[in-house]
C-alpha cells in the first residue's frame, strides 16, 4: 500500500443546534476542510460519510449524494458508511484503503448526525439500535446500560471505583472547557460527576458522552502528492478496522473490547511503533469506563489498572500521555456519525501544532480509537508527522 | 425453556429507558449466565440482584425473560 496523509481538516463546532440542519452541518465542514488543504470540490475523486441514523433522526436517507452536491462534488462515487459510533471512523478506513491501494488521489471523508431534534426518550431508543434489538434491545437495554454493566463487570474484577469514573469526566471536561468548538465547555468538580442524576447505575449523567448535532470532515491524499498542497502533511502510519458480536452478552469477556485489542495490534504494526510511542491519543469515552477501557486495550497500561492510570493524572492535559485533549466525546460532544473523523482532525491538529490553549508538548505520533456499539466494531488510526 | 437458572454476570437499574419502557423505569437489566453455559440478557423481578447471585426464570412477558432471585 502507498502511503496515505491527511492534507485538510474542517469541523463545526458540536452542540445543540435547533437552527442547523443535517445537511448544512456536513457542507460546513467539507467546505472548511478544502479551503483548509487549498484543493477545489471538482479535484475530489471520491466522497466517503459516515452517519448512524439520519434516516432515524431526520428522515432523510441517500445521504452521500445529497451531502456531496451541496459541496459541488458531483459524478464521483458517494457513498454512506454506517457502522454505530464507528460510522465515520469506517469510512476513513475505507478512504485510506482507496487512496492507498491507487484507486484515487483525492478522497474527501465526511461525518456527520443531527440528533437533538428528538427528545431524549427517543434518541436512547434511536441509540439501542447499534445493539442486538432481538436480544438486549427487546430486553430494555440502552446503551449506558450496557456500559453501566460493563462498569460494573469491570469495578468487580478490577477493583476500579467511581472516583476513577468520575476522574475520567472532571478530566475531560477540564480539557473540553478550553475548546472552542466544544459542546459543554464547563469545568467540573469530582464532586459533582459523583453527585449527578442516575442514567444507568453505577453511571451516572457525568458518565455519559452529550447527544449533539455536528460533523467532520478530512481530505486524504496520497503522501507523495501531500506537499502541493500544506507544508504539514499528517501522515496515516497506521489503520486497522476490526469486529466483535454485536450482542454484549455474546461476549466471552466484557471488561475488554477485543476488536480494540486486535484493531490496536494490526496499527501498531503497520505503523511499526509500540504502545509506548504513543504519545497522545483521542479515544471514544462514549461513557467514562470506555476510556479506562480504551487505555488497557490499546496497551498504555496493564489490564485493569486503567482506573488509576487516568486517577493518577497520566492523561491529563500535562500528563506524561494526554488523552482526549479536545475533551472527548464527554465534554467535546458525541454527534454519532461525526466522531471518528472528528477524531482523526483533533489528533491532526496537535500534530499541526494548532490546538492552541491545548497544545501539548509531544505532538509528533498520536492516536485515534473509534467503537462502534458495544465494541462490534473497532477503528484504530495512528498519525504521525510526515 | 421455562424454569432456567443461572449466576448474575453483570447488572444494572436502568433510570433513563427507551421510549417504550419509560414507563417501567427505573428497572434492573442483568445478564446471565445460564447453568448450561449460555449467556443472556434478561429483566430482574423483585429483589435487587448483585453479580454472583443465583437466579431462576419467574416468567417470561412478551418473550422478554425475567429472572428473580433463587
């Protein structure tokens, strides 16, 4: 496979947004990420969406074409990727694959959900169709629930504890309040994530990740071709897709996600670096668990001690290894179908030395985790400078 | 299928449901470990379960199984 950059980044900022519509969200960021890699619609050879459910939350399906004629990208494959949270994670795997098999040059990646049209109920029930409807779903599982039960599973095992899940959010939400295009830029207090409203016990409001409306875009090139266009070209180093059951009680083991373990393996040989390497990294902290999680499977430390890791200040923003410094889907905010390529822009950015009052130190190799449902599918991406 | 027994592997009171179970919240969610081996996702009747305790089948409503405590 050629090598694979990423020449352009484009986000809207996340939120609730009564007055933005799914489509006017997704042009927004195509158009910030050409204008940002300087490239013209008419040059992209190929337009790849994620998206969960807009067909649920909107009513509007054949959302590549209609995303892709806003932007004036016409007569090229558009195509929907959907994968759960993992929709737009997919469709970059899916571009870079393109791109690095010599399909194309240009391939613009797209993510995008509107979801605070329907009211809360609704949404949770949109949500548990990432799930096994016939089994858990029938059942009355959502999907903090689920989490909440991997939480528990985890807290039984592990010994890890509410404060270490409360950590997660006071942690995130430090970092989220220092960007502006963050959904809840509110710094909060371990007292309060302990104190919050049950949503599914033991996790409570402060646990959960924000429904939002928002979308993402990258434009991806091959790395030869990168600097016509940017002096700082983002190099993909490493990528990998994996799959699990869908069903958490299929699950042999629920307090690791082995599409995680197997996406993060396949990465960090393609990429030819260890965990260690690793110097930052966004990861989907749907829920708070799924950052202790996160940082157990992809090996920054040792099974079940991820709980402490976090409680320790590792990840902090000035931590030896920050993770989530946009603040994650927790305090960033977590429009579905936007979050894989939404990650894929905050690891660029850092890269790129351009996240401001963020900005970490080490910024030379990072790392995006993408889940899908409850760990059925898993995106593992590491970026690098070229 | 009736009369199934088996061990708590995970659970959870679930306060904010779908929109068709908004009316039983808040409710408690398990998943079982069946004494065949099998694994499954059911409702808790009565008592409030922890991981590890045995349950038994009570009933089964609209094919959703409930399990209590043995």
């Amino acid at each position: 496979m050629r090598p694979v950059a990423v020449i352009g980044i484009g986000k809207t900022a996340f939120g609730a947004f009564a007055d933005r519509d799914l489509r006017s969200l997704a042009v927004e960021a195509g158009e910030k990420c050409l204008a940002d890699a300087g490239v013209s619609a008419s040059k992209v050879e190929a337009f790849y969406l994620g998206n969960f459910a807009g067909p649920s939350f909107v009513g509007q399906n054949h959302l590549a074409p209609y995303i892709a004629g806003g932007l004036g990208i016409m007569g090229v494959p558009c195509t929907r990727f959907e994968a759960a949270c993992a929709s737009s994670g997919s469709a970059f795997f899916h571009a870079v694959s393109a791109v690095g098999a010599g399909l194309y040059d240009f391939v613009l990646v797209g993510g995008v959900e509107k979801m605070t049209s329907q009211p809360t109920p609704k949404v949770t029930e949109i949500l548990a169709g990432a799930g096994d409807m016939a089994g858990e779903g029938r059942a009355g599982a959502t999907f903090p629930a689920l989490f909440a039960m991997i939480a528990r599973r985890h807290m039984y095992q592990y010994g890890t504890t509410r404060e270490q899940l409360a950590a997660v959010a006071v942690k995130n939400h430090a970092n989220g309040a220092k960007n502006p295009l963050a959904h809840m830029r509110k710094v909060i207090t371990l007292e309060q994530a302990l104190a919050g409203k049950p949503i599914a016990e033991p996790l409570t409001v402060y646990d959960c990740s924000l429904i939002s409306d928002g979308a993402a875009a990258v434009l991806i090139a091959p790395l030869e071709r990168a600097r016509e266009f940017t002096n700082q070209p983002v190099k993909v180093m490493g990528i990998a897709q994996t799959s699990d059951h869908v069903a958490l009680d299929q699950k042999d083991d629920i307090t690791t996600f082995r599409a995680v373990v197997e996406a993060g393996k396949k990465a960090y040989k393609m990429a030819g670096v260890s965990a260690n390497e690793i110097q930052f990294a966004e990861v989907h902290d749907c829920f708070t668990i799924a950052e202790i999680i996160a940082g157990e499977d992809l090996g920054f430390v040792k099974k079940g001690e991820g709980g402490r890791y976090v409680e320790q200040g590792c990840t902090a923003l000035n931590g030896p290894r920050p993770v989530n410094t946009s603040g994650g889907l927790k305090s960033k905010g977590h429009p579905v179908g936007a979050t894989g390529v939404g990650q894929i822009c905050d690891v660029a950015q850092q890269i790129r030395g351009e996240a401001g009052e963020r900005q970490i130190a080490r910024h030379d190799i990072g790392l995006a985790q993408n889940l899908g449902g409850s760990g059925a599918t898993a995106v593992v991406t590491i970026l690098g400078v070229a | 299928m009736a009369g199934m027994k088996g061990t708590i592997y995970t659970e959870t009171v679930i306060h904010a449901a779908p929109e068709q179970f908004v009316k039983d919240a808040p409710y408690q969610l398990a998943i079982v470990t069946l004494d065949e081996g099998k694994r499954l996702t059911a409702r808790i009747a009565g008592d409030r379960v922890a991981i590890g305790d045995q349950v038994v089948e009570a009933e089964s409503r609209d094919r959703i199984p409930f399990f209590k405590k043995a």
